[in-house]
C-alpha cells in the first residue's frame, strides 16, 4: 500500500513541472544565437583551426596507390558456393537455390614481402 502510494505521489510531481520552468533560454533565439553562446570561448580555436598553418607548395601529395597496392596486396577470397535443396516450410515448399559465402567477411592485406605474385 506504501510503494502504491509512493509511486502516485512520484508521478503527480512530475506532472506538476511546467514546461516554462524546464527551458532554461529564451523561447524566441534561434539555434545559431544558442550555438554561439554556448560556445563563445572555443571560437577563436575555431578561427584558427580553419586557417591553415602554411600554405601549400603545390596540389596535395597523395601516396601513390599503386605503391600501396604492391606493398599491401589483398588476399585471395575464396568462396563457398552451396546448395540448398528443395524442402518445406511448414507447408509452404522452397525451391532449391544456391547461396555464395565468401571466407572472410572484409578483406584480408598480406604483410610487405609476404606475397611476391598477384592473383
């Protein structure tokens, strides 16, 4: 009868709380206004973030791919191919079908020096 009791009074004082005492801000700025407030300190670290520190001698060096794809080669992937026979379930019949499961769910690079041929 007690725990009743304790939880009708929880719940009445929660329906009490008005939505007026719950916001805290202004009800008419906008999201950039709260934004901006709220992150009033960190704007100068933000200007200076989007500056960049030198300026580029040229268009952005990538590493190379091929480089990369001689370094690290991928793996053969070898799938299973398997047959599901024709069955029922429950009373509805299945037609037979075949289904592809690779061995390995992502791909698998080879160590620099590991494998010397490519697939």
């Amino acid at each position: 009868m007690i725990r009743a009791i304790l939880m009708l009074l929880f719940l009445l004082a929660g329906c009490s709380t008005s939505q007026e005492e719950l916001m805290l801000v202004d009800p008419d700025a906008s999201m950039l206004s709260l934004w901006q407030q709220q992150s009033s300190g960190s704007a100068a670290l933000l200007d200076a973030r989007a500056q960049l520190r030198r300026p580029p001698d040229g268009p952005v060096a990538q590493p190379d791919a091929n480089t990369i794809r001689s370094q690290f080669p991928h793996l053969p992937n070898p799938d299973m191919v398997l047959y599901v026979f024709p069955h029922l379930n429950g009373n509805t019949p299945v037609p037979g079908y075949s289904t592809v499961f690779p061995f390995y769910t992502r791909p698998q690079y080879a160590l620099p020096g590991e494998r010397l041929t490519q697939p």
